[in-house]
C-alpha cells in the first residue's frame, strides 16, 4: 500500500491529494452536468480552494473527502470521504457528512458505491462514528438513491435552507447500529481489502471529550505491533506463573 493510500478495495484506490490532482479534478468533476445539483461549473479559484479544503480537513480531522482512484490504470476518478460539516445554518454542523463526486464518464459503473461502502466501514467499523449524515437537492435523484441503496434513511426534521440560497437541502443519515442491521439484511455491499494503519485517541479538553483519527507509517505500525506482541508475551507469562 502506498504511503498517501487510505483505503483499497477491489477496484479503487482512495489516497491523499497532490498537487497535480487539481487539473484531473478540474476536468473530471468541473462539468455542467457533474456540478448540475451542485452549484454549478465552478471557477479555477474555487476549483483550487476545493483542493485546500480536503487537504486542510485531513491535516486537521484524519478524515476528508479522498481522492478516489481506478487502481488498474491509476485513472482519477473523483472523490469519496467523510469531513465535518462547517456550514454554521446547518442543523447537524460539527457531525460527520459522506459525500462523493465522480466524473461523468465513471457513472454507471459501481463506483461511487463501492468507494462509499468503503468509507462507511472505517466510519462505523474502525473510527466508531455513531451517526453519518449526508446531504443533497430534492433533484439530485442519482446521490439520494445511492443514499438509499447504502442504507441512508431521510432525516426530514433535519431539512434546511442554506443562507443566501432559496433552495432547501435534505438530509439523510445511518448510525453505527443501523449500518450493522442494513449489513445483516444481505444486502449486496463492496467490502475494503485493506485499510491503512491507523488508530483512535480520545482525550479530554477543558473538559470536553475530544476524539482524533491518527494514520500512522508502516515503520510506526509495525512498532505498534511489536509493542502489543510484547504485552501479550508478558500477559500469557503472568497466566503461567498464576496456574
């Protein structure tokens, strides 16, 4: 796995921005039909302030919306990924939102899905988010059946008008809970072959409960492993000695 790889699964690849990305992205996911629900065609200048805000959400979160690659032919597909909603008019600002963006030519094919389903098992399965939330227009019939089909469900309580917008937004979300039942109905979902190495820390500030998502090296990694190898040699030590 590469260094700015988080994510793999049978066909993507989700990693960290560069620099070079902006122009792919520009080009695949800055069209009017791509941005039709979305704001539309944006500037160059949005375009790179895009590119500043993943990469800013990362630095700060562990978590942002990731490049999203064709792991074959290393083809930039769009983004997937989790980041904190900022939008101070919005009723669940500071929860979790998934959100995705594909270039029109890689619609169709399975990939928002599977990038998706992705991003839902390290929400729920390795980082313990309680509750992810997503957000699109009443027209955008494509994101809000993947929100279906991921097991999204329509928060209409939560619904709201962005300022300076006439426009409402509609919500939707899935706990921890409801994704493990959704998972347990059958349902035909795209698992990840490989995560990259990570962990959780909660900490207390000025009293607050405060949890980061951290990615390690594989150097850092391995010394964890090391270290926990180390504590289970000492533990079935200490069970020796006790029998």
């Amino acid at each position: 796995m590469e260094n700015d790889t988080r994510i793999e699964t049978d066909r993507l690849r989700l990693r960290l921005w560069r620099e070079a990305d902006v122009l792919p992205y520009e080009q695949a996911c800055n069209t009017p039909k791509v941005m039709r629900w979305l704001g539309g065609v944006q500037t160059r200048a949005e375009v790179d302030a895009d590119v500043r805000y993943f990469i800013h959400s990362e630095v700060q979160d562990g978590l942002t919306f990731w490049v999203v690659e064709r792991m074959d032919d290393d083809v930039f597909l769009g983004f997937c990924g989790l980041v904190r909603i900022s939008d101070q008019d919005c009723p669940i600002v500071g929860e979790w939102e998934i959100g995705w963006r594909l270039g029109q030519s890689y619609w169709r094919e399975g990939y928002g899905h599977e990038a998706a389903c992705a991003i839902l098992t390290l929400a729920f399965d390795r980082f313990w988010i309680d509750t992810v939330y997503s957000r699109t227009a009443p027209g955008n019939k494509a994101s809000r059946s993947l929100m279906t089909k991921l097991g999204l469900e329509r928060c209409p309580k939560l619904d709201y008008v962005p300022a300076g917008e006439s426009a409402k937004l509609l919500v939707y979300s899935i706990s921890r809970r409801k994704w493990g039942d959704f998972l347990h109905t059958g349902c035909a979902m795209k698992k990840p072959k490989k995560f990259a190495p990570h962990h959780v820390t909660d900490t207390l500030t000025d009293g607050e409960p405060i949890t980061t998502y951290e990615w390690m090296t594989d150097e850092e990694a391995k010394g964890w492993e090391r270290q926990f190898a180390l504590e289970d040699e000492y533990m079935e030590r200490m069970k020796k000695r006790q029998e």
